[in-house]
C-alpha cells in the first residue's frame, strides 16, 4: 500500500546547481523562491563547504541571508564541519545535513577520511546543532554501488544509517550516488536499513544516471518510506555533460506520484516553470522529461 502523502526534499538548489555552470547569486534566489511558490516545503538552499572545492557554493551566505522565506517553509544547508555549521547559523539556516558514506574508498576519495572517522568529526557538528535547536539530516552516499568498490554490502549501509540516527539525525537520506540501483536491489537495501532505523525516518536519494530512479523509487513506497530526494529540472544531472551526475527530475517524480494518487502538495505547471527558467540562466533545456512536455 503507498503512502497517501510523499513529502519532496528539493535538493536542485544546492546538490544540483553545484554540479552545473556557476550562476548568480540572483539566479538561485530567483529558484529557490520560485520552488517555494510552487509548493516546495523543503528545500535544500546552501552548502558550506570550502569555496575552494565547491566554487558554485560559494555565495551560500549571501543567497539564505536575502531569499524571501515563506512560512511553513524549511530551507536547509550542507555542513560538513564546525566552521560551515557556524556559518550557516549565521545566515539563518533553518535545518543543516552532514554526509557520510557507505563504501570506505569513497569516503576517503570524497572527505580524505574513513568512514569511522567521518562519523567521530561528525559528533560536535551534530551536538553544536543541537545546542541551538537546528535539526540536523544525516546523508549516507553510495547505498546502491560505489564508482570504486562495486556492489556495496546492505548491512554496513544500515550500520552507517543506524550510527548517524543515534547520534541524532532526524532523518536519513539513502543515497544512489551514482544511479546503478534496480527496484528489487533498492527494495531490498532500504528494507535492511529499515530493520535499523525506523521506516518513517528515512528518506530516498536516487539518482537517474541508468533511468532506473523511479522504478526504484516506486518499488520502495510499499514499504512505508515517504520523503523522497529530487532535484527540479534535473539539474546536476545535465544529460549530455560527461560524468552526469544524474539527479532525478522534480517534475519526473511529481507527475508519478500524482498519477499514483499521492499528494504532494505542489503545483506541477509552477514548478515546470522555476526549471525551466533556471535551466535558462544555465543556458540549456530542462532535464525533465515532463517539463519539456508540458511545456507550450
């Protein structure tokens, strides 16, 4: 049985645009506010990580300090460490996430460090956060495979998953980094994750790199899960860009869900629209098959 409401974490505005040519300062407000009026209630704004390593983040700051909020409206950061959780504090950000791994090689090639020591550099982060009453989402990559490793092992991604909610993360994001899972593959590991943490505190991050993301995504609803990860206009996953990073589409995972009969809460022309105009300033067509169908 599906659930009767899937609630979308936008995430095109910071795991997307960091992945694209760098835009304006404008341009992301311009999206994020657009996301907002579409419906969007979660949306993933932000990343302080070093400028250095992720140039296109680099005016995080600025974007959360001059966004219109809307109420009810939550607009999250990326914070890897103490000094990007303090800046993001600083700007007002509602909710931050950390990110970890499940596949020790990617861990070391993605933070230069394993993943036991990730999780230990993760422990003030997560207590200063919870000092100031900011929730704080827990990311695990590479659930599904690893562009080094191969097949990953289902129980170390649940061990990862359970350490991180224990250590208090409201929320775990399952994700398929690189998008090479298949439906009974995802079932089964979020299923194995399940027996971990409980079902209602996870969340789904697939990828669309093999197409398989919503056939993965649809093969996990019966199990109770209900957040979904989805990036609008598919941005980061630009379909002829060499190592795409294949974020599934918004607009694809909306016009699904609605066809199911699962609220959502957004206005699928209005949110068609903010991809369509970011993927302008980008100066590319939408990667959602839907919107270039809707579309006039």
């Amino acid at each position: 049985m599906y659930p009767k409401q899937v609630s979308i974490f936008e995430v095109g505005a910071r795991d997307g645009l960091q992945n694209e040519q760098p835009v304006t300062c404008q341009n992301k407000i311009i999206l994020i506010e657009d996301l907002a009026k579409a419906g969007i209630k979660r949306i993933e704004a932000a990343s302080f990580v070093s400028p250095k390593w992720v140039p296109q983040m680099a005016d995080s700051g600025d974007v959360l300090r001059n966004i219109f909020r809307q109420t009810g409206v939550t607009y999250s950061a990326l914070t890897p460490n103490l000094k990007g959780l303090e800046l993001a504090l600083d700007a007002g950000a509602d909710e931050v996430a950390i990110f970890g791994a499940a596949s020790e090689t990617f861990s070391q090639r993605n933070i230069n460090c394993s993943i036991d020591e990730s999780i230990e550099r993760f422990a003030p982060v997560i207590e200063r956060a919870i000092t100031a009453n900011i929730p704080v989402r827990g990311y695990v990559s590479c659930v599904l495979g690893c562009p080094y490793e191969g097949d990953i092992s289902t129980s170390e991604v649940a061990r990862v998953s359970e350490i991180l909610y224990k250590m208090g993360c409201y929320e775990i994001s399952l994700g398929d980094t690189i998008g090479v899972g298949t439906p009974t593959h995802s079932r089964k590991m979020l299923e194995a994750v399940a027996d971990k943490v409980p079902v209602d505190k996870l969340a789904l991050h697939f990828h669309d790199t093999y197409g398989q993301a919503l056939a993965n995504i649809l093969a996990c609803l019966e199990t109770g899960v209900s957040v979904i990860d989805s990036s609008v206009a598919g941005l980061g996953g630009c379909p002829y860009a060499k190592g795409a990073s294949g974020n599934l589409a918004t607009e694809d995972l909306v016009y699904m869900l609605h066809g199911l009969g699962i609220e959502t809460g957004i206005d699928l022309p209005l949110l068609a629209q903010a991809g369509n105009k970011i993927s302008q300033a980008l100066g590319r067509t939408s990667g959602s098959k839907v919107a270039l169908a809707i579309t006039p």
